[in-house]
C-alpha cells in the first residue's frame, strides 16, 4: 500500500488496482476497471485555490498512472495469450513486412542492430539474413512472444540473434551500442512515441539509421469498420486505433523528425492479400491485437458475436476470397552526428 499526502487532510491511498481519496467531504473510491464508482467531485467546495488544483492534479495524476500501467499489463496480457497462434496464416503479412523493413538499413553485414518490441520474431529473423557478421538483439516484454521466436530461430538454426525480455519504455543498454535500430509495428503502443523513439535512437551510434512501421490509415478496412461497429452493438466503447496516430506519410514523418533524426523516407506499400474466407478473418481479430477486446465478452456472448460479425463479413468474398487491406508505412531517420 501507497500513501500520498496531496494536501491538509487529504490521504490518496493506492491498492493494488484502486484508490481511495479520504478527505473532509468523506471517501471516494475509484476503481481502475470499473472507471469512477462515486464521482471525485464535490470535495473541490472544501478547498480553494493552489490546494484544490494540487488535489486534483494529484488525482487526475494517479488515474493516468494506473490507466497507463493498466494498459501496459493488458496489452502484455494479450499478446501472451496469442503467441502460440501469432503466425497464423491469416497473419503474413507480418514476416512479409519484416523482409522489407530490414531491407530499408542497407546493412554491410557486420553491424549490430537493435529490434524493439520484436513480437514473435519477425523483423529479427529477417535482419539476421542481412547480418552474416553481426548480430540482432531482439527485446520484447511478453515472454509468450519470446518463447514462439525462440522456437522459429532454433528451428532455422540461427546463431546471429540475441532475445532479450525488456520492457522497451526501459532500455538498459549502453549509449550509442548499436549501428542501427527497428521497431516494427510497435512504437504506436506508447503514449509518448517521440520520447520512446528518442530513447530508442540513444541507444544507436551518431550516423546509424533507425526504422520504423506502421499501418497506413485505411488499413484492413472495411473489415476493421464493421468488427469495431458490431462491438459498440454489445455495448464495448469502440478503443482508439493507436496505429492511426502514425498512419500518413507526413504523420510518421513528423514523428521522426520530432525525435530528432534527419535524412527522413517514408514508402507506403501495399502487402494486401486474399484471405480464404470470413474464417480466415476470425483468425486475424482473435490472434492479434483484438484478442483483449473480444475478451471483454462473455463466453456466450462471444460466440453469438462471432456467428453475427462473420455472417456481415461473408458477402464481401468473392471468387478469390476475401481482400485484406493491408498497407505499411516504413520510416527510415538518421541519427545526427554527435
């Protein structure tokens, strides 16, 4: 148990996911699941000026630190959940990127290179093809998506690739360790890209080149539209897609560039392919990033969801399957000269 003291007679007790606010007015009690179960207002009466904005500051501080952490757990959560079934078919478009993303550092071939929020190990079996003399230090916080590139690496005998569980808002490696970076489709999990970027690049030499990838902004559509659409039907607040924070050419430019790298390209391609059929679709939202979302489900009403999403779903297959919309923005910066 935490106990800060916020103002005279304020307690801010934090445990383990809820807090509760003891001051004159009474006890206010907020819940990190279940948002605010009495509202935290009304105490403001009991207080003016500087004291009353630093108790709310130091409320409003704490929800955000929990929702952060919260967030951060659940996405960890999650992707733990789809490791074993993360290299799906469905899912290709995923090592087909890798391929291009590692393409986009020119490497010589000797350098050491740092793969940041390395999944299942994608980007990081495709720069060890580039690397006969260097080495990939791949990190990533979710041990099940360590353990499935574990496994594809020794299935390919690869020797040239070093996994590391690290959370990469936290990188402990020395300033300057590594010739170049990458991060594919990952930066967009943090709230602040350009300071994770920037702590990303600190761990590059000056001169090294550091790429990343997003999705580009009508990615999967129309079939993310009608998932999201059938969701807010069950009652599920439709999430901000994060990816669509960098889903332009001048959006992941202007990241980069806010990071403080220079010599900035930016190529969109399109890795669209024909799915089999609306089940093939099914293994796209329920192996990757909308796992946690379905979750929200109960049991039943997951089923009765899937049955009604993939029967508005059916109707756009056509002789060769279904069109899954997938374009990829790769950025490519350069760290200044020190």
């Amino acid at each position: 148990m935490l106990v800060i003291i916020a103002a005279p007679t304020l307690l801010i007790v934090l445990e383990g996911k809820n807090v509760r606010v003891a001051h004159p007015a009474g006890i206010y009690f907020y819940n990190s699941n279940e948002r605010l179960r009495y509202p935290l207002v009304g105490y403001t009466s009991f207080y003016s000026g500087w004291t009353c904005r630093l108790m709310g500051i130091a409320i409003l501080t704490l929800r955000m630190s929990m929702e952060q952490r919260d967030r951060k757990e659940m996405i960890k959560e999650t992707f733990n959940t789809v490791a074993p079934a993360y290299d799906h078919a469905a899912l290709r478009f995923f090592p087909e990127s890798a391929r291009h993303l590692a393409a986009c550092l020119a490497l010589q071939g000797d350098e050491q290179v740092l793969d940041v929020a390395c999944g299942t190990g994608n980007a990081a079996l495709a720069l060890s093809a580039h690397l006969p003399r260097g080495q990939v230090t791949a990190i990533d916080f979710s041990a099940g998506m360590l353990a499935r590139a574990h496994e594809k690496t020794e299935a390919q005998g690869l020797r040239n690739i070093r996994f590391v569980e690290m959370d990469m808002q936290s990188l402990t490696f020395a300033p300057g360790q590594f010739d170049a970076a990458v991060s594919a489709f990952g930066i967009f999990f943090v709230e602040d890209m350009t300071a994770q970027l920037r702590h990303i690049a600190g761990k590059v030499r000056p001169g090294g080149r550091i790429a990343v990838s997003g999705f580009y902004e009508d990615a999967f559509m129309p079939l993310v539209e009608l998932f999201l659409r059938r969701m807010e039907a069950y009652g599920i607040e439709r999430p901000p897609l994060s990816w669509k924070r960098i889903s332009s050419d001048e959006k992941i430019s202007a990241l980069l560039a806010s990071a403080g790298l220079e010599n900035i390209e930016v190529r969109c391609l399109d890795h669209g392919y024909y799915l089999r059929d609306a089940g093939d679709w099914w293994q796209v939202v329920w192996n990757a990033g909308f796992r946690g979302l379905l979750n929200l489900l109960t049991p039943i009403d997951r089923a009765r969801f899937q049955e009604e999403h993939l029967a508005e779903i059916q109707p756009l297959c056509g002789s060769e399957g279904l069109w899954l919309d997938v374009k990829v923005l790769y950025a490519v910066g350069v760290k200044p000269a020190a």
